[in-house]
C-alpha cells in the first residue's frame, strides 16, 4: 500500500545520506474518525524524525449505576460478610497456575458473591 501523504519523516545527518519516509502509522483506512494523522516538521528540534500524530475522540458515555448498601452493623450485613467468608474459605485456589485459570476462579468468586 502506498503512503497516505508521502512527507519526508526521517531526516539524516549523514552527508550523502537522503532524507526518507520511514516513520509509520497504522490507520484502519475506513474509519474516518483516524484519518487525521498529523506529520509534525517543526517539532522535529534535535531530532531526525519528525513527530508523527493521530487524535482519537473519545465519545462521554452515560452508564446507569445503581449503590447497593448494607446497614452498618445490621443482622443483614452480618450475614452477607459471613456467607462471602465462607464463598472466600472453601474457594479452591490449588489451580491457579495461569492467567486464565486465575480469571475463571475470580468469576467463579464474583458469581457466587453476587
């Protein structure tokens, strides 16, 4: 695939040597949205590569949440803590010798808290 905007990036100290297009980005090419790379020539200072930028927007996003509580010191707090100590206390961790049996055993864990 040809460049998009084939601007020198590399810029060479060594007499006899040519400039060149050697710095990179790699864009999804149908996205719109990251095709706004920016070669930057003069904030190159001491550099022989001129810096090479793309800006992401980020959209906000609402997400609902809702706060569940437990009385302090209430017979139902009581209960939860006791019941997740013992989920806690019969948790088999024997296993977890890799990231992925460590993941399972702590969706297991948030699965039986929940």
């Amino acid at each position: 695939m040809l460049p998009t905007n084939p601007v020198l990036t590399r810029y060479s100290d060594t007499i006899g040597e040519s400039d060149s297009v050697i710095d990179l980005i790699f864009l999804h090419s149908g996205l719109s949205e990251l095709n706004n790379h920016m070669i930057h020539l003069d904030w190159r200072l001491t550099s022989d590569h001129a810096p090479l930028t793309v800006t992401i927007s980020i959209e906000e996003e609402f997400v609902q949440t809702a706060k569940l509580s437990l009385p302090k010191k209430s017979d139902e707090k009581k209960a939860f803590v006791k019941e997740v100590s013992s989920i806690i206390k019969f948790l088999n961790t024997l296993n977890l010798l890799n990231q992925e049996s460590l993941e399972l055993a702590i969706n297991l864990l948030a699965a039986r808290i929940e």
